[in-house]
C-alpha cells in the first residue's frame, strides 16, 4: 500500500490528503522510511528533518481537519535542493566551505512552499556550488540514477532528479543555470520547468551566475509542475531579477487538444549531432502532436551557433567572480573540477565577457523572431545519453564526446535568453529515458506547459518507473 501511494504524483496525494482519505502525518512517515531505506543506494539526501517534518505534517492535518486547507500542496511531503536556504538550518552547497552555513531567512521559494502547506523532509544532493552537470560530489558523493545506478542522474540538480524518480519526493524544485533542472529531469524521466527568468524570484538561492540562474519545478507530472510553479510565482523586491508580471493560472491553463498548435522547428542547431534514437523519439511525439491537429513550421536561428561559447563566457565569468575570494583564500577546499572552472573563468577578460552579451542580445532577438510565428520551439532535450559515474564523456551514435559540452547544448540557450523551457519524457532508450524540449514565449509557461500536458497524453514511458523506485 506505501509503495502504490508514494508511485502517485503531488497532485494526486494532495488531493487524498484535502478528502482525507490519507493522512498527511502517515504520508510523511512513509515516505521518509523509504527515503532513508533507499538513500544508501540513491544518495539523494544529504540531510533529513525526520521531527520537524513529523511537526509540520501535524500541523497541516490539524489545519485540513479545522477547514484550513491551503490548496493542492497542503501536506504533500517533498525535500529541496540544498542550495536553498531553510532558516535557522544548515544549507551546504554541497561544498566544505559552506559546510555549516546558516542562513537567517527562507529562500523566497522556501517561504512560499511553505504558505502553501509543504512538509519540507529534508535538503537534496547536488553538484557543489551547483556547478557541473554529473552531481558525482567529492564531499557527499554520487548521486546514482534510479533508473541505473551505475549512470549519472544529470546535475546539478542530481539528487533532485534522483529522488522524484526513486519516490523519495513527491515533487522538488531545482536550480538551472545552463540546464540544471532539464538535464536532471530529462535523465531521470521527469517533468522539469525552468520558467522565464524574472518569474521566480531567487532571493536566498546560492548564486551560480546571476545573469543565468533560475529557479523551477521538477515532477512527474506537467500537472504537479503547474501547482508547483503556482506556489512559487511571483515578484519579491529582494530579487533584483524578479521581474513583478501577472501570474497566470498554470493549472488552468492546461488541457484542450493541439488542432490549433504550431511547433516550431529548428533543424540546423537542435537536431544536429543528436543520438538517432533520442532524435527518433523526440520526432515522434512531434509527430503524434501533427497525427492530432497540430502544424509544423521550420524555423532558422542562426545566432545559435555562438551560444556554446556565449554561455560559458557567461556563466565563467560570473561564477568566478561570485567565489573569487574563496579562491584565493581556500582553493584547496573547493572540488578539483569546478576548481579549476573558477580558474578558467578568471581567464576572460572584459572584453570576452561584454562580447559575449552582444551575441547574447542577438541570439535573443532571434528566438523572438522565430517565436512569432509558432507557439512553441520543440528539440531533443539532450542530444546524448547520460553515461556511467566518473566519465568525462558520452557516446554519440558510436563516438566518444565531451560529456559537459553535450550534456548543456540544446538547454543553454534558454538561459541565455531567459525564455521558459520545459523537459518532458519522450520514452525509453536503453531502459533509460529520454527528454523532449519545449521553448516558449518570455512569461508565457502557460502555453508551455500545456503543450508538455500534450506529449505526455501519448504516455511516452509507457507506465515504466525507475527500477530503483521500489
């Protein structure tokens, strides 16, 4: 019985829970037996709240029986990324030398999942400081895919990924600085949502890049996704990104069917160098939207070409000057690889860094040119698998390439542009899943997650979970 009720989606407990058919005290309590059973083998967790989660699971019961209920999340238990900060608690970054950081305040996310009635379980693993996509940390360890614990789960956002799809969280939200949310949520066969920049204000998120850091929601469901952005939505004045728009209602706003729907495609960047059963996947729910109404346009951004190099002059630049005291001071307390990143990035000058932002306002201009004239762009997520732990490379149709190049190709242009970009599965390969992109209009997630709800009406995994869920 736990384990057919820890498999639902957020939405679907949330909703046992406001009928009170399930007790949100007894949900808490099982799923964090299971996340501490599995936790050895996944290494999702890097810490628990077993007895403030008790309380706080406590609290909403007693708030759902005096007619209180807050809304879809109301005693749903779920844990965050450790690189959002929980008042009066520890907050890692999954570095030593924020190893007993205390934060004063709540993340802005943090304050609002709580006002919607979350019970917070516990802080997740990641790539330290947030800064790598294989989340194999050399203080807390990897963290291993659920769906084959010998692969990467995709970082930095690893252990968010990982404990969604081990049913150790019911939802999560990650961070995405060059893919961060999308690339764990593609590897691990999740919804995951990195809004428009400005949509979700960041306000006590460790920064990675300012200009590029965003923060979203990772779930199994594009309908868990919506509630999720729901609750986090919205300006806060202590964010000078956040960006003070309407927010719509993303629930809402989903359903109805894709006669009227333009996909857009863009063939020269986002499907070039792809694996050729993540690219036939990927082009058969597009064409399962066509079979169902939906029209396709090509459309051409030439821009992309510069965006590779664009994103890291960017995301370099920024992040060395975010740890450069850190640096100077504790080099030796920072892991080798992102060590050497901060290094690296020292290296720009300004020259490189304000030449970088020039090619970022084009190839922003080009995304609103082509998005005029269809809904929604649709790419492969990732254009290669993700590989076992501790390899610096993927494979490619039979050829080794570089694993961080890849593995941020097809997601980093949307952090350049700040443009929302959604993950949803697209199917199997391998026994591992596989992730389809969908690029929207800046605030229009609405639109976005509708055209996710879409594809994933075709049932893509077919009903499969991660073998390691169980």
């Amino acid at each position: 019985m736990a384990e057919e009720l820890l498999s639902k989606s957020a939405t679907e407990v949330g909703e046992l829970i406001r009928t009170k058919q399930v007790s949100p005290v007894d949900l808490t309590r099982a799923l964090l037996e299971h996340a501490h059973s599995r936790n050895d083998e996944i290494n999702a967790y890097v810490s628990f709240r077993d007895d403030a989660a008790i309380a706080e699971a406590q609290r909403a019961e007693k708030e759902i029986i005096a007619g209180q209920h807050r809304g879809p999340l109301h005693g749903v238990p779920m844990a965050l990324k450790d690189n959002l900060y929980v008042a009066g608690e520890v907050t890692t970054m999954a570095s030593k030398i924020h190893g007993n950081f205390v934060s004063e305040d709540d993340a802005s996310v943090v304050s609002k999942l709580r006002d919607a009635g979350i019970v917070l379980t516990g802080k997740l693993n990641m790539h330290e400081y947030a800064w790598g996509i294989d989340n194999n940390s050399p203080h807390f360890g990897a963290v291993h895919n659920p769906w084959n614990l010998d692969k990467v789960p995709g970082g930095s956002s690893g252990g968010s990924g990982a404990a969604v799809a081990a049913d150790m969280s019911f939802s999560t939200l990650g961070t995405d600085t060059a893919g961060s949310i999308r690339i764990p949520s593609s590897a691990c066969g999740l919804v995951g949502l990195k809004p428009t920049h400005g949509r979700v204000a960041k306000f006590g998120c460790y920064p990675l890049a300012w200009t590029l850091d965003h923060i979203g929601p990772m779930a199994k469901t594009v309908a868990d996704a919506a509630v999720m952005l729901q609750a986090i939505a919205g300006f806060d004045h202590r964010d000078p990104t956040s960006v003070d728009v309407p927010v719509d209602d993303y629930a809402g706003a989903l359903g109805g069917d894709p006669s009227n729907l333009v996909i857009g495609i863009e063939e020269e960047y986002f499907f070039r160098d792809v694996d050729s059963e993540v690219e036939r996947l990927v082009r058969a729910r597009i064409e399962d939207l066509v079979a169902r109404g939906a029209t396709v346009k090509k459309v051409s951004i030439p821009a992309l070409r510069y965006s590779e190099w664009t994103e890291l002059a960017t995301s370099l630049s920024e992040a060395s000057a975010i740890h450069h005291q850190d640096l100077i001071d504790r080099p030796e307390d920072l892991g080798a690889d992102i060590r050497f990143l901060f290094y690296l990035g020292e290296l720009f000058s300004s020259v490189d860094y304000l030449q970088a932002q020039q090619a970022r306002r084009q190839i922003k201009k080009e995304f609103a040119v082509a998005l005029a004239d269809v809904d929604v762009i649709v790419a492969p997520t990732l254009p290669v698998m993700a590989p076992d732990i501790g390899s610096a490379v993927a494979d490619l149709n039979g050829s080794p390439v570089d694993l961080v190049q890849n593995f941020i190709r097809f997601t980093g242009p949307s952090n350049l542009t700040g443009l929302p970009a959604l993950t949803v599965p697209a199917g199997l390969n391998g026994g591992l899943p596989v992730g389809l992109q969908i690029i929207g209009k800046a605030f229009d997630e609405a639109t976005v997650l509708r055209v996710g709800e879409l594809v994933e009406e075709s049932n893509p995994l077919q009903g499969k979970r991660a073998p390691h869920a169980a």
